[in-house]
C-alpha cells in the first residue's frame, strides 16, 4: 500500500493499538491476536525492549495483513532507526520538527504529540499527518471539538485515556482515529498469554468504531 493508502485505512478502521510491554517476548503473539480481531494497525512503542527487533518481526510476519508503526519516539535517529526496521508509521508523544522532517524524508506517516492549540498548528504546518493530542485524559472529547471550531483542516488523533465507553465520543467530536493503551492491551491478558479474549477484546474495540462510523 502507499503512504495514502495506509492513513486511509488507519482512519477507516477507527483504531491504533499501542503495544507497551515489559517482555520482547509477547509482542509478537500480541500483534497477530490484535490482528485476528481486526486492529489492523499496531503500535510498538520504543519503551518496550527489543522494540527494534519487534517491529522488524512484525513487519515480515503480518505482511499484508497489519500496518505496523513505531511509537514513544523522542528524535529523529529513533525514528530513522524504526523505519529502516520496517515501521510503516512513526508516533510520538511530544512535538519534534525534526522527528517530522525525518519522517517525511522517508515517506512515512508521522503524528507527532501535541497538548496546546498552538503545538497542534505548529505541527501540523509542519507536515504531520495527523496530530496526537496527548495525553487526551486530560482534555476529553470536547476538546477536540474546541480545536475543530478554528482548526476543521486538522486532523486529530486523542491518546492517553481511552476506552471502549469514550471511545466513540472522541470520533463523533472529529478524531480522525484514537489510540488505544492499556485498556485495550490489558497487562493481565499479556501474562496469561490469553490471546483469545484479546482477540476478542480488539473486536469490540474496532465494532464501536465501525458502529459511530455508520451513524457519521
């Protein structure tokens, strides 16, 4: 697929899984039973060890079948790093233009994290793709509705916070897609390598979004 292709497809999917584990080892049976339930998009976040090696697994393994992305990048030589990996997609938490400016380099989808309106537009007059706003706990559905009153040409991407019972107020206030965390790659399910309730659990998350999609 090309770039385009793939933020179309994140965007008509609803949902970013992020993969933040204490283990290398999990992160591949944690990417193929988010798959199986429909996330197509997977997010492995730099904090997790053996990041690198993941993303490059993961790329080879679900070839066709996931657009695997890099998060909890910080600079630009993280980011080059995880897309000569094979990551089809950088994330980061914070604003770096030349996180951006790397990324673009490559042809590679960046959303960049932003708190403030100003971040937000900085970013992207920048040449973001998207922009997280992060951490999203903090500002909730209708701040992205806020933005969209002077900034309807940004698109928005909330992380941080959400769930399975906000999610679909975040895409109806105009998130473009969410990112989602722990609440959805839950740290027990991990432990218990219970890949079938994550599967499961990844289903319902990708059912909401389709269900908000529908009624857009």
């Amino acid at each position: 697929m090309t770039k385009e292709q793939q933020f179309n497809a994140i965007v008509e999917s609803g949902v970013v899984a992020i993969v933040r584990v204490n283990s290398s080892g999990e992160l591949i049976d944690i990417c193929k039973s988010l798959v199986a339930g429909g996330v197509i998009a997977v997010e492995i976040t730099m904090t997790s060890p053996g990041a690198l090696d993941a993303i490059r697994e993961a790329s080879r393994i679900l070839a066709g079948q996931a657009i695997v992305g890099v998060g909890s990048v910080l600079d630009s030589e993280t980011a080059r790093a995880a897309i000569l990996a094979g990551a089809d997609y950088v994330v980061s938490p914070v604003l770096n233009l030349d996180v951006i400016k790397t990324c673009k380099r490559y042809g590679k989808i960046v959303i960049p994290g932003a708190f403030t309106p100003t971040e937000i537009l900085t970013a992207w007059e920048a040449g973001a793709d998207a922009v997280k706003v992060f951490p999203a706990t903090k500002l909730g559905p209708q701040f992205i509705k806020d933005i969209h009153g002077p900034m309807p040409q940004v698109k928005l991407t909330p992380t941080g916070g959400v769930n399975l019972e906000n999610l679909g107020n975040f895409l109806k206030a105009g998130a473009v897609f969410v990112g989602v965390g722990s609440a959805l790659v839950d740290k027990k399910l991990v432990a218990e390598k219970n890949w079938a309730e994550l599967t499961k659990r990844a289903a319902q998350y990708i059912e909401a979004a389709k269900l908000v999609r529908a009624q857009q």
